[in-house]
C-alpha cells in the first residue's frame, strides 16, 4: 500500500509535457548525450536538485531513413522523480544509463552517414582520374541483344501467368529444343564423317596416282630397303605397288589413279594367267597393309615369289 501510495505522489509530481519535439538524427544524438549526463549526476548525489524529472526535457520525434521514429523519455523521468529516497534508485539509474546506450547505437545504425555528399563528390573524382578505366558503353549488338532477352523472358512470363493450368507447354518447349539439339549434334556427326571419308578417298586417289607415276624397279628398291630393315609389312606393300605399275607399263589396262585394287583384278580376263597371282598380291595387301595384321618374313618372300612370275616376260 505505502508503495502504491509513493508511485501515485511521484506520477502527480510530474510535469505535463507538450507535444514531442521535430529534431534530426544529430539532435537526437545530442540529446541522448545529455541524458546520460543527467542519469551519471542522479547516481552520484541522489537528491531532488540532481535528480530533476523536468531535466530530461520532451519526447523527440526523429525522421530517418525508414521513416519518423517518436522517442519517448517518460521512462527515464520516473526513474528520475523516484530516485530520491528510493532503496532501488541505483539499479534503476543503471538501466536508464543501458537503455540510454542502446537507443545511441540503435540511431547511429538507423541514421544515415553525415556529410554523404562529399563523399560521393570524392569518389567520383576518384574514379574519374583515369586510374580506373571506365567500362565502354554496350554497343548496338549488345543493346539489340540485351532487348531481345527481355522480350522474350516477358513474353515467356505472360505464357506461364495465362497457362497455369497447362503445364504441357514448358515441357513440350523442352522437348523440341532437346530434339532440336540432337538434330542439330547429328547433323554435324554427319557432315564430319562425310569429310573424313572424302579425305581417305583423296588419299588414297593420290596414293594410286604415285603409283601410277613411279617406275616399277623404284617400287622394287624400295621393298627390299624394308626388307632389310624387317619392316614386311611396309616391304609388301611396295611389292604390290610394283606389279601394277609393272603391267600397267606393259598396256594391261588404261591409267585410272581412282581405281581401286579389286578393281584391278576385274580388268583382267578370267583365262588370264596373271589373275590368280594378282588375286594373292592383292590379298596379302589387304590383310596387312590395310587390315593391319603383323607380317613375317615368310608373307613378305611369298609376295616375293607372286610379283617375280607377274614381272616375268
């Protein structure tokens, strides 16, 4: 009850206060400085002179970045007023003094840095020292590019607004562009394997046209230079080359550089004693010159021996 009764004889002590002051935030800060002025002096003499409620002056009402914000100091007058006499009033000092450093860092994190302009002003001559390059303005392709992306991802928003309910579209959008790469991957597969098969061809139309000009005997030299040196496989296919720049020399059929081995055979008639030797040359061609297979000594002697009776008068 004696409580109850001290509380009311404080509230009636307390002045009326006018509406709450217009400040900025460096007003407020000032303020808030002296409060805690006036709550130290409270703490050390504990007397009515010291302790005076009118002291802590009107509310504030402070416009900052987000918006005004009314301070209010009514809690820190009753602490004031009720000081004086009371067993608590060093406990209550000390959480107005708290409360007083929370509603300082509380502004310095709410309120905008001072003099921003300058510091705007100075970094912009900063960068336009010429120590940072600035970035050069987009050109018209990129201008022309950048608007197109943006009607696109409007008209592609609008879709998906008006197609709530189908959800078919996106994924039928996805199908096509899958099928469309894939098509597009296996177009490209085709074209390079199209100019891998007509480089071989070109290859193998020079390799024929050599032939062709090369004399016999210099295909002979040069197999038995790799005969020497073991290499068969090499030494076969010189051999081979020597029989048909041989018979062609001799008017067996007409020059083709596109001609192709078999086809070599097909020229000559059936009855003719030189197709069965030419049909072996040509078989030990292809199995190790172009189906790879390793060559002995013995391959490149029997290939020998085929390439003596087709060269024989």
């Amino acid at each position: 009850m004696k409580t109850l009764s001290l509380l009311l004889l404080v509230l009636s002590a307390l002045p009326a206060h006018s509406a709450p002051r217009a400040c900025t935030p460096e007003d407020l800060r000032a303020h808030l400085e002296k409060l805690k002025l006036l709550v130290a002096g409270c703490a050390a003499a504990k007397t009515a002179v010291a302790c005076d409620a009118t002291a802590a002056g009107s509310d504030d009402e402070v416009q900052l970045a987000g918006g005004t914000r009314l301070v209010e100091f009514e809690w820190l007058r009753l602490a004031l007023a009720s000081a004086p006499g009371s067993s608590t009033a060093t406990a209550d000092l000390e959480a107005s003094a708290k409360r007083l450093d929370v509603e300082l860092r509380e502004l310095a994190a709410a309120a905008p840095p001072a003099n921003i302009s300058s510091e705007q002003a100075t970094l912009r001559s900063i960068l336009s020292s010429g120590e940072f390059p600035q970035p050069p303005p987009p050109s018209l392709w990129e201008r022309l590019r950048d608007a197109f992306f943006t009607w696109l991802d409007n008209q592609l928003n609008r879709l998906a607004r008006r197609s709530a309910g189908m959800m078919w579209i996106p994924q039928l959008l996805m199908v096509i562009l899958a099928v469309v790469a894939c098509g597009a991957l296996l177009w490209w597969f085709s074209q390079a394997s199209r100019k891998q098969r007509l480089a071989h061809q070109s290859g193998a139309a020079e390799q024929l046209a050599a032939a062709a000009l090369k004399d016999w005997q210099v295909w002979m030299e040069e197999a038995r230079r790799l005969a020497v040196q073991r290499r068969w496989r090499e030494a076969i296919h010189r051999l081979y080359w020597a029989a048909i720049a041989q018979m062609e020399s001799r008017g067996a059929w007409r020059p083709d550089p596109a001609r192709t081995p078999r086809e070599y055979i097909a020229l000559l008639a059936p009855e003719s004693g030189a197709r069965g030797d030419l049909l072996q040359l040509t078989r030990s061609l292809e199995n190790f010159w172009y189906g790879g297979r390793p060559a002995e000594e013995q391959d490149y002697r029997r290939a020998a021996g085929l390439l003596e009776r087709l060269v024989a008068p």
